[in-house]
C-alpha cells in the first residue's frame, strides 16, 4: 500500500489538487467570459453584461445558489438578447458557461 501512495504522490505536487472541480472550472470560464467582454466594442449592453458576469464569479465563489441562478439567468439574457452583435469570443466563451452551470444543475431556463 505504501508503494501505491508514494507512486501517487509523484504523479503530482502538493499544489496541483488531482482533478479540477467544476465549480473551479466555472470560475475559470467566467474569468475567460469577463475578459472578452471587457474586450468587446463598450456598450450599455456589454457594461450590463460585465457587471452580471461579475457578481455570477461572486456567486459560484461563495456557493450562493439563488445568487448564482439569478444571475446566471440575467446575464443570459443580456447575451442572448444581443443575438448577432455579440462578439463571437463571448458567444464561445458563454457557451463554455453555460455547459459548466449545467454542469453545477444550474437551470437558466425557469
């Protein structure tokens, strides 16, 4: 048994957890999702956006789920309400989280 865990702990360091959460993985799309919007041409719309993305990351941080739909919810309305004017790196980058929020039982549809 010994061997076994010597092995695993070479595998990785003490700083690299073994696998990812998804709500670490959320974060990580919101942090992608953030950036291209902050990149994107400004807006009334994109402001609106940048703010919601913002208080979702707040959300998934602090695991508070109404919070977390509510914005969740807002946001993807914001986004899809734009339709052909959002920039494709925010359309990708807000597929990704959606997929995660999915992911967390997150429903953007109620």
């Amino acid at each position: 048994m010994h061997d076994a865990e010597c092995t695993m702990c070479k595998m990785h360091d003490a700083h690299t957890p073994l696998m990812t959460s998804s709500k670490d993985q959320l974060l990580g799309y919101l942090e992608r999702l953030t950036a291209a919007l902050k990149a994107a041409p400004p807006s009334p719309e994109m402001d609106k956006a940048i703010y919601q993305c913002e208080r979702l990351h707040l959300a998934v941080r602090s695991s508070h789920n109404e919070g977390t739909r509510f914005a969740a919810f807002t946001l993807n309305k914001i986004l899809r309400d734009l339709g052909a004017a959002a920039p494709a790196p925010v359309v990708e980058s807000m597929a990704r989280v959606r997929a995660g929020l999915d992911a967390m039982g997150v429903e953007l549809q109620k």
